[in-house]
C-alpha cells in the first residue's frame, strides 16, 4: 500500500486537469464559496484546488493510509475515512458542492455506484451540484485488446536483457490476471464492467455512455441540467470518444 500511496503522491503536483477545470467552473456559475466535499481524495492532488474555492472542505477516501497520507500533509484540514456508498457521517444536506474526480464513482459495482448517486444527492443542499468523472464507453479503451508493458529500446545489452526479463515476467503477470479476472466482467445495455489494464490488469472498471448515465441519475433523483466535458475541456456530446468524461449534474431543476 505504501508504494501505491506513492504512487498517488506523485501526481499532486499536475493540479487539476482541462476538463475538470472546465467542469468547476461551470459547476460554481452562481455558487460563490460552496461547502465542499471530496470523495476518493486519495494523496490530494484535488485538496488545494478546491480548499481555494470553499468556503468549508472535507476531503474523504475509502483507503486509511490514504486518509493518514492526507492528515500528515495538509495539517489542519479535515479528512475521513469513509465509503462514498454510505456517507453516514454527513447530514441530509451539509454540502453544496461534492466532487468524486479520478473515476473514482468507476470503481465500484452496479450497485456501488447507484448507491454513490443516490448518497451524493442526499448529503447536497437543494441546489447543490455533484461533479464527477468516468469511464467513456464509447472510447477506445473499453473495447481495447490486451497491452503488453512497454519495452523501451536501449543498444546497452545488458540493461536490454535486464528490460528483456522484466517485459516477460510483466507480460505473464498480466496475462495470469487477465484470464483470472475475465469472469467477473459484466456487459448490460446500459453500463459495462471489465478487466481493465491499470495495476497490471488487477482492476475491474465500469464504462458508460452519455445517454446511460443521463439516465442514472434520472432514476436517482437528479432532477437539474447535466453537462459533459470532454478530455479538453469542451462540451461534450453523445458521440465523445475520449477515455473519460466531467459530469456536471445539478441535484434539482
């Protein structure tokens, strides 16, 4: 766990990217200082961007090491371990702004992340605002073949045969995962969740569309205009094709 909190750590400093940018800023048109909370904030690369927005901040991950990661760097700043599928801890209505980046809301079962909408809604104020990204099933991730690990290139023969070993050994890995992951996927009209190549092929990762998320948070309440961004910060529409996409869902007309 401590070279996966390393991991997450060293992507803090790249800030917030293009279209989640494009995402906030649309999300606070009208809503100066929101109450903010930030699920999945793993090693905080969102805690700056959005303590400067806020007018209060709670960051949140499902990981404890995590959480201690995030108390040890950002000393004074609230942080709890929760799960993002039972929000317990907070009241009906204690935030006006909840942001799950990272696909986090990905990262979870069918019924995970229909429990995640409906406990966002929940804890947003009447005229909050839930942001999140996901995973594109119109992409071309999702219907992607198996990729072997890279292999770079050197005239050094023995750091060659050294990178030779590990490309093998890599290779096998993630074949041994693949195959032992395989039966878990689901693939439904409307969502799909497959083995995928993060960790090695050690994950499981939901895809949906535009139109079927739309739908989702229908069904979970969300009654507010919904808007897209794309990998570049631009609206989205149907037919986007990036890997991920920004929701921007409003929790009432």
């Amino acid at each position: 766990m401590r070279a996966v909190v390393d991991e997450y750590h060293s992507i803090v400093p790249e800030g917030l990217k293009a279209q989640e940018r494009a995402g906030l800023a649309h999300a606070l048109a009208g809503r100066p200082r929101p109450r903010i909370l930030d699920l999945g904030v793993g090693a905080g690369r969102t805690v700056e961007p959005l303590r400067a927005i806020g007018s209060s901040y709670v960051g949140v991950d499902y990981v404890q090491p995590m959480v201690d990661h995030c108390r040890r760097h950002f000393p004074g700043v609230r942080f709890e371990h929760a799960d993002a599928r039972a929000l317990t801890m907070f009241a009906d209505g204690e935030f006006d702004l909840v942001v799950f980046s990272c696909s986090g809301i990905s990262m979870v079962d069918h019924e995970g992340r229909l429990a995640i909408l409906r406990e966002v809604r929940r804890v947003l104020a009447p005229g909050g605002v839930f942001f999140f990204s996901t995973f594109n099933r119109n992409s071309a991730d999702y219907t992607a073949p198996f990729r072997f690990p890279p292999l770079p290139f050197t005239a050094n023969p023995v750091k060659l045969g050294v990178r030779l070993s590990r490309f093998a050994s890599q290779t096998a890995f993630r074949f041994y995962n693949r195959m032992r992951y395989r039966r878990h996927e689901v693939v439904h009209p409307d969502y799909a969740i497959r083995n995928d190549v993060y960790h090695h092929y050690r994950t499981m990762l939901y895809y949906i569309s535009i139109e079927a998320q739309r739908k989702q948070a229908r069904d979970a309440g969300y009654s507010g205009e919904m808007v897209v961004f794309d990998h570049d910060g631009n609206l989205a529409d149907d037919y986007c094709a990036d890997g991920t996409m920004v929701f921007v869902v409003n929790r009432d007309a």
